[in-house]
C-alpha cells in the first residue's frame, strides 16, 4: 500500500511528458505504473504536468551585508520557493578567510535556516583567503560541503579573492573533488564611485568586466584541470565568448548560471523612475545581450534566482551607493523560464542542477527509489502574475504574463502546497 497516488497526469522523465501515475511511500518514490495501485490517498492530476522538485541553487535569505538584512528570512523565502515550485534551495555561509572560522559559519547558517519549509544546503563561501586555501578545502570536505563561492571582485569590502588563491582553488577542487563558485567581475575595470545614478549602473558593472574576467577563469580552468561553476551570467555576449574560446570545457568543467531577471528584462528599465527596483549586481545588459543569451541558452546549464530582495522603500534611493543591490524572483522562476525556454527550462531547474551539486538521482529525477520532491503545474493557464509570498513588497514580474501555474508542491512525500494552498512544510538540511 502506497501512501499517496498521483493519478491521470503526464510525468516528465527522460526529458519528455509520458502519460503515468507515480506513488509515493515513506518520502520517496515508490512506483510508477499506468495501472492505479493500492493508495491510503489519491491526488487527481488529469491534465497536469508533474516535474521533479525544482532546485534553485542560488538565493540569498537573510542575508547580512552592511548592515542591512535581505527581506525574506528562511521561513518566508521557502514558502514563496514553495509556491514557486522549489523544493530545495541552496543558500550560502557567510564569507571566511581561514579555515578555523569555517565550522561557525555554518552553525550559524544551519540555526538561521532551519524553519524553512522546504530542504535546503549551502555553499561555504571564501573572502581574501591568502595562505589558506587548502585548510579551508579540507575543513569544507570535512563538513560535509562540496562548493565554495568566490569573488573576484568587491575587493572594498575585503571579500574578492585574488588571483592566485583562484588558482590554488581550482587545483585543489581536483584533487579534493569539490566545485569552485564564481562572482565573475574584472575589479580592476569595475567603476563604482559616489554620486552615480541607477542609469549610470549597466557601464558601472559593465559587461566587458564580466567577459574579460570569464574568459580569465576559464583560460584557470581548462589550465589547472579543476572545476568552476560560473554564477548569475548576465549577458549572452559572455556565453558566445565562452563557447567560441572555451568549447571543450563549457558544460563540463566550466558550468554557465544564469537568472530569470537577464532572461526578462533590459537595461532600458534603469532610464525609468522606477529603475531603482531593478538593481542588482550584475545589472541588467542591453536587449541585444538578452536576445543572444535566449539564442545561446543551451550553453546556460542551471538558472538560480540570485533571490536577495530588499523592501521598495530600501531600494528607493537616487544614488547607488546607497541602495541594496538584489531583487527577489524565486516564486516566478520557473513560471517565467517556462514561458520563455518551454519545456528546455525544467532541466535547467531540476536534473541540471542536481548532477552539478551532487544531488542526483535522489533529487532531479522521477524515478522508483528517488526522493518525493514533486511539483505538479498547470500549463493550460495564462495569466498575470500579481503579488506573491515573499515578505518582500513588490516583485519585478507583476504584471508579467505566463502560461504555467503552479498547482502543487510536494517535498519528501508531503504537500507544502496544495491545489495553490500552503498546507506545512518540514524542510530538512541535505548535509
Ligand atoms: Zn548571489
């Protein structure tokens, strides 16, 4: 006997929508058949499509810089995943530059996340780490973490990371088999001053910045045989530089992420009064650089929401330096990527990201013996987006038409969203 059926739907496995029924039992999946099978409940999905629970392995919940914290805390942000269609979600620890600061990084990130409804895990996240690369390697290996995020900007701040630890870095991913994240930004040609307007943001943090720096790690990376995951590319521009240089590592070692927000919108939205909304590092690329990241999408492995928004009077602000720079988008990540990729969309948010993180085949795949984390959504819908459950107060996507709703979202065998309804949700860390 299972304990939950969902019936008469089409179920997405080996990138195509078959007609079958799935069974769930103790958390995971426990068949899938054409007949229907003994069930203490059954879920009537006729006419809907039923994906593996989405992965966002890129978002920001309370997040703490400069003393102003991002609007969604772990409780809020996982229920607007949720009604998103996420499942699980990737947060990172704050930055550490040795490895004895590592252990209370975490602790303190495991503490802060652990009334989020859905299942989550982070990225350790390194600052400057001269001399320490390789304890901090270690002491990641040791806690059971598999990534680290680097910036090769915001030296400012004291969080970029130079060069050669870089390279230190990408050796060592091979030798102690984990994933160097990239902020990809050329510091030295990256020109923020006092006194810029939000227009002045796009020539900023400018493109050449992200290709010049791309082409660098990856030129590090195809050099030292290590592995890089490239987070929020934001023009197609660096993707087709990536692929006409780098061909042989592209998708392989050198992994392309993109957001939503690129896919969406141009950097004509900073000429409005309302461009501060639109503000985020890095900013928003001309509309030709949109129309060659939808050309070249297929080079894009994995969309991360980069989710980190801030509260509409915060982000009011006329001059940079003085607004907090992130949006929020992970309630309408799939629903917009659906309505622009189709069905190319759901392995970039699910198997994709998986394989990456190492979450494969528990999480990314329908399959007997997999994990229930299911998102059921209904692609007979247009509608308008409005509103949504962050505890942010706006969201750039209102008023944006799509053509998929999701309808329900399962994590570990049980509803977190129902038929559109939050019913509970025990998220548990997946370290
Ligand atoms: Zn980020």
């Amino acid at each position: 006997m299972h304990d939950l059926g969902i019936i008469g739907g089409q179920l997405y496995i080996e990138s195509e929508f078959q007609r079958k029924n799935l069974f769930v039992k103790n958390g995971a999946i426990s068949g899938i058949s054409d007949g229907v099978e003994g069930c203490l409940e059954y879920y009537d999905a006729s006419g809907k499509k039923i994906i593996p629970g989405l992965i966002d392995p890129h978002v920001h919940f309370a997040l703490n810089v400069s003393g102003r914290t991002s609007a969604d805390n772990f409780f809020s942000g996982s229920v607007s995943a949720a009604f998103g269609g996420v499942t699980t979600f990737i947060d990172f620890l704050d930055p550490v530059s040795k490895a004895l600061d590592l252990p209370g990084a975490l602790k303190r990130r495991k503490s802060a996340a652990k009334d989020s409804v859905v299942n989550y895990l982070f990225h350790a996240t390194a600052a400057n780490p001269k001399g320490e690369t390789e304890k901090i390697a270690m002491e990641m290996k040791n806690l059971g973490l598999h990534t680290i995020k680097i910036f090769t900007t915001y030296e400012e701040s004291g969080r970029r990371t130079y060069d050669t630890e870089i390279k230190e870095f990408l050796e060592l991913s091979k030798k102690y088999g984990f994933m160097v994240l990239a902020h990809v930004e050329n510091d030295d040609i990256v020109g923020m001053h006092p006194k810029q307007l939000v227009s002045n943001l796009p020539e900023a943090r400018s493109e050449e910045a992200e290709i010049t720096e791309a082409l660098k790690l990856a030129a590090m990376v195809r050099e030292t045989g290590g592995e890089l995951y490239m987070v929020h590319t934001s023009s197609g521009r660096t993707v087709r530089e990536l692929i006409k240089c780098f061909s042989g590592i592209v998708g392989n070692r050198f992994h392309i992420e993109s957001c939503p927000h690129y896919f969406s919108f141009d950097d004509s939205k900073y000429e409005n009064e309302d461009g501060y909304l639109y503000t985020m590092i890095p900013p928003l690329r001309d509309s030709r650089a949109v129309r060659l990241l939808k050309k070249y999408s297929n080079f894009v492995e994995s969309i991360g929401t980069d989710h980190c928004p801030y509260m509409e009077n915060e982000k009011a602000r006329q001059w940079l330096d003085e607004i907090p720079m992130g949006i929020g988008s992970i309630e309408h990540s799939f629903v917009v990527m659906h309505s622009i990729l189709g069905n190319k969309a759901i392995d970039k948010m699910s198997r994709c990201p998986a394989e990456i993180f190492g979450l494969y085949p528990w999480k990314g795949l329908l399959a007997v013996g997999s994990d229930a984390d299911i998102t059921i959504y209904d692609d007979n819908e247009n509608y308008r987006i409005h509103g949504n459950h962050s505890a942010c107060d706006y969201t750039v996507y209102e008023g944006f038409d799509v053509k998929v709703k999701i309808e329900s979202t399962i994590c570990g065998g049980e509803f977190v969203i129902r038929k559109g309804e939050f019913k509970r949700g025990n998220g548990k860390c997946l370290l």
